[in-house]
C-alpha cells in the first residue's frame, strides 16, 4: 500500500510541476548480480515472472504480483529484496 501511495504521490507532482524546471528522481537500471539473486529467491517461492527490460514499471508489476500472496511475512520479506535490488535512486534535472 505504500508503494501505490508513492507512486500516485509522484505521478501528481509530476503532473503539477511537468511545465517548469525541476529534479527527477531516477533509478538507474539494476546490477546484473542483484537481478539474478532476485531471481533465485522469487525462484525459491516459486514465483513466475519474466523481466523484459528491467524498468521501474515492471517492478511495480512485481510488487503487484507480490501483494496478492496470502502469506504477510512472505510478502513483507520478498518485497524488501524486490526494492533492494533497484540501484539506488539519483536525481537529475534530465528525465532518462
């Protein structure tokens, strides 16, 4: 739940501030290393899905996929490795 409030959060300031100067916060695209651990562990909890391009968009998909599980604990822990493996957000005036 609080992912989706961020989200909905930048995507209103985005809007609001989309005609003037101002910072982007970027994710760059994840290391190869953490995508494959990623890999292994939703492996482990024989959880299916395919990254095609690594953008922050399917992660947010994974999320998704991911609060949908029964099990909180479960849930909490794989949605903490998901956001671990991001690179660690910068900011730039030049949305990439």
């Amino acid at each position: 739940m609080i992912e989706e409030f961020m989200i909905i959060c930048n995507e209103a300031i985005s809007r609001k501030f989309s005609t003037i100067p101002f910072l982007y916060r970027i994710h760059p695209e994840p290391l190869e290393d953490d995508i494959n651990n990623l890999k292994k562990v939703l492996a482990l909890f024989s959880i299916d899905f395919k990254f095609k391009d690594f953008s922050t968009k399917e992660f947010a998909e994974l999320l998704k996929k991911i609060s949908s599980l029964e099990d909180s604990s479960k849930k909490i822990f794989l949605e903490k490795v998901i956001l671990r493996s991001l690179s660690k957000a910068v900011y730039s005036a030049e949305n990439s």
